[in-house]
C-alpha cells in the first residue's frame, strides 16, 4: 500500500529478522541498529581512545589503592611499662674511645655501665661527615620524608623482611693514619621506664679514682647514625638518625629529650607467608637544646626518654577482591556512558551551532522559477 513491496522492501529491514529465537529476543531490551546504517568518523574514534585511556588509569589506581590497603590508627592503654627496653645506638664523636664515659640511669635505679656493654671502635671524623653519607643537622627537615614513609605498613614490613639486623661494620684505618674519633655501637637491654643515657668526658660527672681528661681535648660535636628503641631495625629512618652537630667549644652540652611511644605495625590479610605481618616496635618524637655550660658543669651528649603510657596500632586491611571488580566495573562504566552522552551533547550543539550559522537560507526552494518555469524559458519569453 505504501509501495514498499513494489521496490522490493520490508518493514524487516528496519530491524531485526524474527527467526526461531523470537521468544529469546523479546527479552532483549537493548535493541540494535543494524551496521548499514551507522557510520564512523574521526571524531567518534578520538573519543573512544580517549574514554579507554581514562577508564585504565582509573582501574590501575583501584587496583593500586586496593593493594595498599587501607590504614587505620588505633590508641589504647600501654600495659608493659615494667617490661625491658632494648636500646640502639651508633653514634660517632671526634674524641678518642678511652677519652669518653657512656652511662645509663632510669627512673627505677638501675645504672647500666653502657661502656662495657657497647663497642667502641677507633676511626677518622671526617670519614663520617662526608655529605655523600647523607647526614643533616636536626633542624634542617631533610630526613622527614623519609621518615613519613617509614610510618606505613608496606613500608615497615617490607623493609623489616628485606634488611640484615645488625650494624654496619666500622670502615678501617688506612695505614699511618691517626684515629680522631670514636665509634660507639650497639644494643642494650634496659627497663621500659624512664631514664637517662649520656656521654661524658673521662673523669668528668663521675668519681673516678685517678681519672682525669685536659679540657683541651673535649668535643662533644657528634654524628648520630642510629637512635632506636626496641628490635633494630638499621633500615627504618628515625628523628634522630643520620643527623649531626658541631660545636668549637669544649665545654659544650648537647640535650635530646625523647618521648617513646610503643607502636605495632599489622597487616591483615597476610599478602605472603614469607612477609611478616606483624611488628612491634617503637616511634619517638624528640626535641632537642643546646648551649655553652660552665667549667664547673659537664659537658656532654645526654639523651633522655620517657615512655608514654599509650599503645599505637596501626592496621593495614585490605577488601575483597570480588568488590575491587565491582568498583572496577562501576568506574569503567561509568567512564563509557558519561563518555557517550559528552559525545552525543557535544554533536548535537555542533548541529545547532551550525544551523544557526546557515539561519539565513532558503532550504527546499529552487531559485529563478516561480510559476513552475526554469529561468531560461522566461528569458525567451
């Protein structure tokens, strides 16, 4: 009737062929259009390669925020305050090993003759404060980066299972070469309350029968490798190592006061049996002073630390790898369909834009025949 028979149309061609699986398809409620009647362009690729880029930096940062887990920090009461302390320290000073007293005093009583329990090598000054080593003064900040990424959980573990537990050796004397210094390394137990740890001169703070040092040779300038509580770590950055100061004078006192705060890094779950997933350890903050003292007074490097009275537990947890897909899925889909209606607003302002533009034209009229003539039989006319 409406002669689409006569050229040899159907209304199938407009949709799609009902076959056996007509049944099936009346479910289908995203109809297609058949691909003689689309058409690609430059543009609609552009688009489309652009969406596709987006959609996997996207997914590469689900992934990559679901691998990092998420961190949570967790406060409660410190119930080990009678339990012991390990302390580790390296430290280097520009005075010789027999020159210097080390000691350490708590709050209980208890004085720990730390020169017998440390070791004390001979060595050169300037080998230590060479800037390629990476030391900084404490005030410069230079080490705080480091020390932020030592406050994750993937950090500390990683860095716990991949590192040897135990001091670096001292570098040796080259032949002829006079020892200016002193290297002062190693652990010692304590009690976990709180005390006091110091370097003196000989003969200086303490009786000593017989012992005494010329005030000529004091300097208490020092470089600060590793100050830590708890198991050693060497790899795991804290306020005070790599840190040094200087100082021309000889009566000179340098005061670090720490404040230690037991922490414990856990992840749950375990990534890998052969990765620790728990670590207990402790963070301290430090503020420090110094000045000139009277010949009267000693000169020295004193640490002291106290241990608060609270438990920091900081958990990595990580989600199911099935909700990962989803918010994968979630933001690829979304990134698509967004995508597609940017595209579609985008051509059809185009398509007004230009008709706009083309406002002025006369579309669907012949120009030079207004009675059904063409202009050239008006001309002969």
């Amino acid at each position: 009737m409406n002669g689409f028979a006569d050229h040899g149309l159907d209304e199938s061609a407009f949709g799609e062929k009902k076959g056996l699986s007509e049944g099936i398809r009346s479910f289908d409620a995203f109809p297609k259009t058949k691909p003689t009647y689309t058409r690609r362009s430059s543009s609609g690729g552009y688009t489309t390669l652009l969406l596709l880029i987006v959609s996997t930096i996207l997914s590469f940062t689900e992934f990559r925020r679901w691998y990092s887990g998420r961190e949570t920090h967790l406060f409660s009461v410190e119930k080990g305050v009678s339990h012991n302390l390990q302390i580790n320290l390296d430290i280097v000073v520009p005075m010789l090993c027999a020159d210097l007293h080390i000691n350490v005093q708590d709050a209980s009583g208890d004085r720990i003759l730390a020169g017998d329990m440390l070791q004390r090598d001979p060595t050169v000054w300037e080998e230590w404060i060479d800037v390629k080593t990476g030391v900084h003064k404490l005030e410069s900040g230079e080490g705080l980066k480091e020390q932020e990424e030592d406050t994750h959980v993937g950090h500390v573990l990683g860095e716990v299972r991949s590192q040897k537990r135990k001091f670096k050796k001292t570098p040796r004397l080259r032949r002829g070469v006079q020892p200016g210094g002193c290297r002062i390394f190693g652990s010692l137990e304590g009690n976990k309350v709180q005390g006091d740890f110091h370097i003196t001169a000989r003969g200086h703070g303490y009786m000593e029968f017989g012992q005494h040092l010329d005030h000529n040779a004091f300097n208490f300038s020092h470089i600060i490798n590793e100050l830590s509580f708890g198991p050693l770590y060497p790899s795991l950055q804290n306020p005070l190592d790599k840190t040094y100061a200087t100082t021309s004078e000889h009566f000179f006192k340098y005061q670090y006061y720490c404040s230690v705060v037991p922490t414990i890094y856990t992840r749950s779950p375990t990534p890998s049996p052969y990765t620790p997933s728990t670590i207990y350890t402790n963070q301290y903050a430090v503020t420090s002073q110094s000045h000139t003292v009277p010949e009267k007074s000693v000169p020295g490097i004193f640490f002291k630390f106290d241990i608060e009275p609270i438990l920091l537990t900081i958990l990595e947890e990580r989600g199911g790898f099935m909700a990962l897909m989803v918010r994968v899925v979630n933001v690829v889909s979304g990134v698509l369909v967004g995508g597609g209606w940017c595209y579609q607003l985008a051509g059809w302002a185009k398509e007004v834009l230009g008709g706009r533009r083309r406002g002025g034209a006369d579309y669907g009229v012949l120009h030079g025949g207004m009675n059904g003539t063409a202009a050239g039989d008006e001309e002969d006319g």
